[in-house]
C-alpha cells in the first residue's frame, strides 16, 4: 500500500501527486460536504429517530466529510443513538500529514480532531475500526484499492458520500463494479449524493440500481447529483435490539465475546462452572501470556487476522483496570537461523509494513533491546502485549452488563416461542436465551453433535484437544527479558516477581498436566535461540507449572460466526495457542454481525474462519 504525501497547490490547497487533483473544491472543504453529502442525502433529518444510521464514503482523504458528518451528528439533539462511517482509501495519509491539515478546521471541530489523531491506525492494508464518542460513533477505514475492497466490506448503508477524485484522473473509483458493490451494501430506501455530474457516472448510477437526479451544485458547480435505490431494492435495515445472549464458557474466548455484547447493551449471562471459583489474585497474577501478531512472507490468513487480533485487543483492553490493563511492552520474535534471518528481512521488505508497526533488528541491536543475546536478530513488534489471562478474564466476566452462571451447559434445545433452552446433563432446562454463543473450546463439539450434522462440518468434527504446559519461575527483582522474547517457545519479562516461560504441546495427551519433563522442554526450547544466561531466573529452582488444555483445528485457524441453519446460534472456538489474538475480534465481529455494523475485517477473511 503506498501513503498519500502531503502536497499544496500555490493557493495552500492540499493536492493529490498520485491523481493530479485537489481534495476539495473552491467552495471549500467543510461547506462543499454540507451542501453535497449532508444535504444531498436529507441528513440531519434522516438520522433522527433511528437507533442506528451508517454513511458510507469513497475515499476518506483528508476526512473532512466525516468530520462535517461527526459535527453535525453531535448537533442535532434529535440524533440517531449511534453513527456508523464506513470509509474506502486507496493512499491514506500519516497521522502527522492529517493533523497539519486539521489545524485549519473551525475551533469546534478541534476537539474532535485531537480525538481522532489520537486513534488513527497504522498504515496497513486491510480493515480498522475506530470508536470515538464513546464508541456512539464507529469509522471503520478500509485501506487499499477501492475495486477490491468494496467486494471485501460488509454493512448495512443507509447512505453514501461518493466523493472520489474526478473520474477522468481516477475512473476505478466511479466504475460500474465499484456502484454494484455499494448496491450490496445498501439497505431499502438508502441515498448516495456527490458533487460530480459526469453524464457516465449518473448512467452508470442508474444502471447499478439507483434512481438518479441533477440539483444545484455550489461555488461555481451548476449541477450536482442525488440518487435513491429504487423501491423494491436494498438488504433490511438492521435490528440492533437488545438481546438476551447466553455466552457458554468463560475463558478468553468467552470472557471476549461477553465484553463486546455486553458494551452494545445485549444482557449477557456468561455459563461456565468455573464461574464458581474465586481464585487468589495473587495467584492469578504468577500467569502470564503474550499477544504477538503472525507475520508470513505471502501476507497470509492468519497473519491478517492476528494483526485485526492486535489492534482491537488494544482498543478494548488497554483502559482496564491496572491489574488486569496488558503491558504494551513489544516483543522480539527471534530468529532460528540465519537461513530464516534472511527470510524474515526479505519478507519485511516485500510488504512493506511501516516501520512503527514492525521492524528488523539486527542481533546487535535486538540484543541491546531486549538485555538478551540473541545470535541471529529478529522481528520487533512495539505493539505486542504482555497479558495476565487470569486478571484479565476475571475483569472482562465482571464487567456492567454480564452475568456469570456457574453451571454446565450440557445440550442445547429450541425454544418454545423463539430462542434457546439451555439444558443440563439430565435435559433440564436451566435457562433460556435468544442468542446463544458456544465458547467452550474443546467442549464445543460435544455440545453441538445434537445440532449439526458434524459429519457435513469436517473442520468442526476434527476440532482437537492439544494439552499443553507453561513455567512459571521466581524471579526475584529481574527485569530481563525487557520485552517479549518469541522463537520455538517464549520468554516473558516479570512480574510481580515471576517469569513465565512457555510452552508444551501435547496432543493425544490423557491429562494436561505439569511435570520436570515439560519445564526441561520449554528449557530447551528456549535454548536454541536465545542466551538464557543472560536471564537469571530461568532454569532455577522451585519452578512452578501451569496445565491446560488448547482447541485446535487442521488450518489453525479459529471457528467464529453463525452456526449453519441454526438461528441464533454462534460459534468462537478452537483458537489454539492464539486465544488473545482472537478474544477480542471475535467478540467484535460476532457483535457487529448480530447488530448491523460495518464488519471489522474482510468478508474473505470472514469465510475462511466460519463455521465449516
């Protein structure tokens, strides 16, 4: 993806290398979205009432569309209770490029700006949801060609902000493809306004679906076009009621699907037997784990995933209380050999990621970074983040709007009148819910057998159990390693005078359990890429372990989304050893699905993680 650079024109107009054309009109930019896109599309007045509205726009550019929307939304008194912008943009520009051209914006859109600069995204391809206002207004920006990234979106648009350069500098933005794709995302009765009136564009409009008309431009513009999806078009509005969602397990995945729900306002009640067990802070302090993203040379599933992962764990967690807030401290994912040294580079260099996302340390360097030697260098990932599992589940399941149930949920039943009956080993009903989410791991499969035909689903039929171990050691007032340090195993800087090294995987395992042979292992592990002289805790005595379970598929990737022919029934399961990079995420994603929202990733993305 290649950034926009900032440029003016004689008269101080920001102005586009890459097209050859201005950002916004002679009118200016904030009155030019005013007469265009808010009254183009009958806004304010069509917002009000609703419980949701979303606008959609082809090509963010410098925002000040959004920013125009934003204002006039925190204005109105008779406002929708959210705002949802979805925003295509091929060369987006840095936050530093944004913020000089926002210091000309009016004083009262300052705040606002500040705001915004303070969540811009890193400059990656793919999906970013930002939450302003509280999370009352989402901007979901998808970075990267707009012919490929209209297929990709998802969202219920009930207006459009078509505001791409001039069509005979970029005609990709104004192309019948590009129209029908805004078409599928359009809810009956949705709008689209823009200030060109190319003769093409108002034909191709109408073709793709819309009933187009010619108003009064502004500034020396004498015409402008208005369009309405024509009767009988466009998906259902969405129905973001509140629900009654029963989230069945109460680990990372389940604890992430309950926080999601719970901030849209769903009433969630959280089934888990462990539910009933209070452990020692103290205790859940010792545990340690890492959110590190995948990174592979072709850009691949879960690399694209596990970056989404990163982003909105740190959207949702970082506000936390202390206790249970990760600790953004980077990590290193070291190399194994020179051989991958250099695959590592190769990739960095093929992708093209900015530098503040990730970089390639040299060993020296990498050393210097983490008070370890490392022999062959690495990846350094400032983003990553040390977490407390414990802590940070035990925050999320007490969170306002979630209930915990400390109770199996044994078997699954339709209910009478609509929704689900949850049921007991003996098939009575312990509760009922409209919205069921099977977060329960290795569990899931059982539970579901009665359900889905696992024999049509043979990715959830070879859903396995992987047992695995962690060490946890005494580490006295060692602050070595000083980031995340992850090669064929890790090594996490301390805390609360522990350090935590991982892991084992065992699969076909009778038991998960802690034994010399797993710590010898992870020791080893560990060994063979890092100087762990340099780490004086590791490998001393009264070493501690942690056992548990994993649920893994055959890609390795999770399972999240509707269960097929199942109403109301979803899935997060099977995260392997990546539960915090998909906690999060998948509670986004199964929330913005049930309410209507634009999509926080890809819809391809969206397939291959599905129920299959």
């Amino acid at each position: 993806m290649k950034p926009a650079s900032w440029h003016e024109d004689p008269r101080g107009v920001p102005r586009s290398l890459e097209f050859g054309d201005v950002y916004h009109g002679e009118a200016g930019a904030l009155p030019q979205a005013r007469h265009v896109f808010l009254e183009g599309n009958g806004l304010p007045g069509r917002w009000r009432g609703r419980a949701a509205f979303t606008i959609a726009e082809t090509g963010f550019g410098l925002g000040h569309n959004f920013f125009a929307a934003w204002r006039a939304w925190l204005d109105d008194p008779g406002r929708s209770g959210l705002l949802h912008y979805l925003a295509f943009e091929a060369h987006p520009f840095a936050v530093a490029d944004l913020q000089r051209a926002w210091r000309r914006l009016p004083e009262d859109y300052q705040p606002l700006a500040r705001e915004l600069a303070g969540r811009w995204p890193d400059l990656l391809p793919g999906v970013h949801r930002l939450e302003l206002q509280g999370g009352r207004l989402t901007l979901t920006l998808l970075f990267g060609d707009i012919r490929r990234q209209a297929r990709q979106a998802r969202a219920c648009v009930d207006a459009f902000f078509l505001d791409g350069f001039a069509p005979r500098v970029n005609p990709d933005m104004w192309s019948p493809a590009v129209f029908g794709q805004l078409r599928r995302l359009a809810v009956a009765g949705a709008t689209a306004a823009t200030w060109c009136s190319a003769g093409q564009v108002r034909r191709d409009l109408r073709d793709a679906g819309f009933l187009v008309s010619k108003i009064p431009g502004i500034a020396g513009k004498r015409e402008m076009t208005t369009a309405v999806l024509r009767p009988g078009l466009g998906v259902p509005a969405p129905d973001p009621a509140r629900r009654r969602v029963a989230v069945v397990g109460g680990g990372l995945a389940g604890a992430g699907v309950a926080q999601a729900l719970a901030g849209r306002g769903h009433e969630v009640e959280v089934w888990d037997p462990a539910c009933a067990l209070d452990a020692d802070p103290a205790l859940r302090r010792r545990g340690a784990a890492a959110l590190v993203p995948a990174l592979s040379p072709d850009d691949d599933t879960r690399s694209r995933l596990s970056r989404v992962g990163l982003a909105r764990a740190r959207a949702r967690w970082l506000d936390l209380d202390k206790a249970a807030r990760p600790q953004a401290c980077g990590a290193l994912v070291c190399a194994q050999s020179a051989a991958q040294a250099d695959v590592q580079r190769r990739a960095l260099e093929r992708l093209g990621f900015p530098v503040d996302w990730v970089q390639w340390l040299d060993a020296v360097e990498a050393g210097r970074r983490a008070g370890v030697g490392v022999p062959w260098g690495g990846l350094w990932f400032p983003g990553a983040l040390r977490v407390c599992p414990g802590e940070l589940i035990a925050a999320l399941l007490s969170l306002r709007g979630v209930a915990r149930r400390a109770a199996a949920v044994e078997s699954l039943a339709p209910a009478p009148g609509g929704g689900w009956s949850l049921r007991d080993a003996s098939g009575l009903e312990q509760g009922r819910a409209d919205v069921v989410v099977v977060a329960n791991a290795r569990h899931a499969r059982a539970l579901l057998a009665e359900r889905l035909p696992l024999d049509r689903l043979p990715v959830l039929s070879g859903l396995t159990p992987i047992a695995g171990q962690v060490s946890l050691y005494p580490a006295g007032a060692s602050d070595v390693p000083r980031c995340i340090l992850s090669g064929q195993g890790y090594c996490l800087p301390p805390q609360d005078g522990w350090g935590v090294a991982g892991s084992t995987y065992r699969p076909g395992a009778p038991d998960a359990v802690a034994d010399a042979a797993g710590h010898q292992d992870i020791l080893a592990r560990v060994r063979g890429w890092a100087d762990t002289r340099d780490i004086p805790w590791l490998g001393r005595e009264g070493v501690v372990g942690w056992a548990g379970w994993r649920a893994a598929t055959r890609d390795h990737l999770p399972m999240i989304g509707p269960a097929p022919d199942q109403p109301g029934l979803w899935l997060a399961c099977a995260y392997g050893s990546r539960g915090l990079s998909w906690s999060a995420l998948a509670g986004d994603l199964i929330g913005a699905w049930m309410d209507g929202e634009p999509a926080p990733i890809e819809r391809e993305l969206a397939r291959r993680i599905g129920v299959r």
